[in-house]
C-alpha cells in the first residue's frame, strides 16, 4: 500500500513540475496600412488586440515608421508601456512600399537580431527572439 502512494505522489510531483507557458501569437494583414481606407484603423486594431493580448504580434502590409508607431502606441500599449517592436526599414527589394514588422511584450520576449533577406519582389524580414525565462542564461530559448 505505501509503495502505491508513494508512487502515485512521485508521479503527481512529476507531472506538476513539467508545467509549461502557452504564448499567444497573432498575425494580421494591414492592407496598405496606415494609407488605406477605412481611416482611423489603429483603433479598430486596438479593440481586436485588447481582446486577444497576443505576445507576438506579427502584421504584413505595413507602408511605414509612422504606421508603426500608431500601431505600437494607440493599438498595443494603450494601458501601458508592454510592448515593443522591431525598427522597420523600408522595402529594398522591388517597388512597393509594404513590409512586414514585428511586436512582442516586453516581459514575454526581447528582439536579439534581426535581418532583411532581399528579393525580387518583397523583402524578407527575419527576427531573432529570446524568450524571458528564469534561467534563461544558462539555458536561452530562442525563437
């Protein structure tokens, strides 16, 4: 009998201590934003954002700094200072002015590098995340 409680109990621990973190991620088409119509679209995103509180927020059809920053000051952190984002850099492959970005909360992930990998079309934009952990140290977590 005390060899079943003991392992029942050893088990329970086991399971309890293998706990792991969801992160919620969320990737949205801009459409040409901020220029495109409906005007005023960063507070539509905002009350889209506020109900879902991704940790990774990663948007395609971005024109420029400007749409940026009215996405990461009026959409993200509208309660506070929780989010950041990576440096946009204007399209270098083709003609069109959309780009992909980037934007994390602060106390969820930190950027480590990013890179712009060019194309004939559209350029590619590849990030380095590190995701905040107790021991990340010595045990980094990159994604």
């Amino acid at each position: 009998m005390f060899k079943n409680i003991a392992i029942t109990l050893f088990l329970g621990i086991s399971i309890s201590a293998s706990a792991q973190d969801t992160i919620n991620t969320m990737f949205y088409n801009l459409l040409e934003f901020p220029e495109a119509l409906p005007g005023a679209r960063e507070q539509i995103l905002q009350n889209i954002l506020n109900q879902y509180e991704p940790d990774l927020f990663m948007v395609c059809e971005l024109q420029s700094s400007q749409g940026a920053n009215l996405i990461l000051n009026t959409s993200l952190n509208d309660s506070g200072n929780r989010y950041s984002r990576a440096s946009f850099v204007p399209n270098t492959s083709g003609e069109a002015n959309l780009q992909q970005l980037i934007f994390f909360k602060n106390d969820v992930f930190s950027l480590e590098n990013s890179e712009i990998l060019q194309t004939s079309v559209r350029d590619i934009n590849h990030y380095q995340l590190k995701l905040n952990t107790a021991n990340q140290q010595a045990e980094p977590v990159f994604l």
